[in-house]
C-alpha cells in the first residue's frame, strides 16, 4: 500500500532504530495551536523537544517529521496497560486543531480522509490491533485532552480503526445521570484499568477519579463529559471489555 506524503523531518527524535516488531501503538494527538505554521515549527524546532512522526494539515496534506522506527518524542510521560512511556512502542500523529485553550474546532472531512488513509497504512504495515489505536488523553489523563470529545472516535470504528462499544445508543442514554453507589464506581474504574486507563483506587482523589472519568468519556461519551461516573459509564465499560 502507498501513501502519499511530504518530508519535514524534526530533530527531535531517540536513535537507535527500533524493531517493526515493537511498534504496538498509534497514538493521535492534535497541535492545541492557533495555525499550522506555528505547529510545524514547533514540531520541528531542537529546542521544543516535541515531535510526532506524521502531522496531517486542515487541508488532508501528510507530512512526515520522523521516520517510523525512530522514537519520536510525542506521547511524554504516558501510561497504558503495563507499558510506561509509550514513546518507545508508539506511532504518534499530530492533526492540525487549535484545541480547547484556543478555539477547539471540529476536524474537516479532507483532514479526517487523510487520517484514515494513514491509519490504514499504519495498521496493516505494523500489525497494529486497533484497540491499540489511542488518544493522548487515554495515556495521560492527568494533562492531556487531545484530541478531544470533537474527535470522531465512533466513524472509526466503524472501519476497524478504533474501538467502540457495541450498544443501543438510545437505551444507553436513558441510564444518564442515574447515580451509582461506591462500590460500582469502584468496578468502573477496575473495568477502565483493565481496558488500560491508570489505575484508580478508592484512597485516590476526587481529582485524580474525574480526570480519568472525563479521558473516558471524551472517548466514548462524547456529548457529555462531566467527568462523573454514573450507571451509562458503568455500563460503556463493561461493554467495552466484551467487545
């Protein structure tokens, strides 16, 4: 399969090369800056110590800033499942979004295209699972929000791009707000650390449990995220390790 693409290669990245074989992880991010050319210098800048290995434009143009097996420095401190630091195991693609500190816009149908193509390449040239395909929010819930509730997580599943529940939307909706007890919220969050979220345990803050709730529901409750675990969360997750 070829994918057309532009080079604009970063400094920013570990060497050596790394194994086909320890490519496990996409990871999708968005810039968070008001415009392209601002993203793409930092991206590429020795000074940021940022970089993803592809930035895709608003206007679906791909560029290339890392070659793919070398470790671009996209995901920082990150945890999923048992891997710390997912740098080292991950594919980062950065999409051009101004993001909630500025005007978090929805994602134009050209850019979201292109995101396909790419994870279609992706996923077939490096085996990669698509419940392995992951938001930076996922894998670092305590500071990231991207790409956000705007992203849209649920027209990729449909293509095998992404995970997704399998429920009646309209009878799921109807469980919204209805209150759990403790003990079900602790199940909700065993049911989020074995889908791969960071472990919550009943001692950890009210701070710590809302932000890993609301990192959920920008993934899979998209049209509220209040960051409150109610029986509708309760119910997504237990799905969600069915599926």
């Amino acid at each position: 399969m070829w994918l057309k693409t532009t080079q604009n290669y970063s400094p920013n990245f570990s060497t050596p090369k790394r194994s086909k074989k320890n490519i496990k992880y996409i990871i999708i991010h968005y810039t968070g800056m008001k415009n392209e050319l601002l993203a793409l210098n930092r991206l590429t800048d020795h000074k940021s110590k940022v970089s993803a290995h592809y930035f895709i434009k608003k206007n679906g143009k791909i560029i290339n800033l890392v070659p793919d097996l070398y470790e671009a420095w996209h995901a920082g401190k990150s945890n999923w499942k048992n891997i710390q630091s997912l740098n080292r195991y991950s594919i980062g693609i950065e999409i051009q979004n101004s993001g909630h500190e500025n005007f978090y816009e929805k994602f134009p149908n050209k850019q979201m295209n292109s995101v396909k193509k790419l994870l279609r390449f992706l996923t077939k040239r490096y085996r990669v699972n698509y419940k392995n395909i992951l938001g930076h929010s996922d894998i670092a819930p305590n500071r990231k929000k991207d790409p956000g509730e705007k992203f849209p997580w649920k027209e990729l599943a449909k293509l095998k791009l992404a995970q997704w529940h399998k429920l009646d939307e309209k009878k799921l909706k109807q469980q919204r707000l209805k209150k759990i007890n403790s003990s079900d919220e602790n199940k909700f969050f065993i049911n989020l650390h074995k889908i791969g979220y960071t472990r919550v345990q009943l001692k950890s803050s009210a701070i710590k449990k809302r932000l890993i709730a609301k990192a959920f529901q920008r993934r899979f409750r998209q049209n509220l995220v209040n960051g409150i675990c109610d029986k509708e969360c309760l119910i997504l997750s237990k799905n969600l390790l069915k599926s």
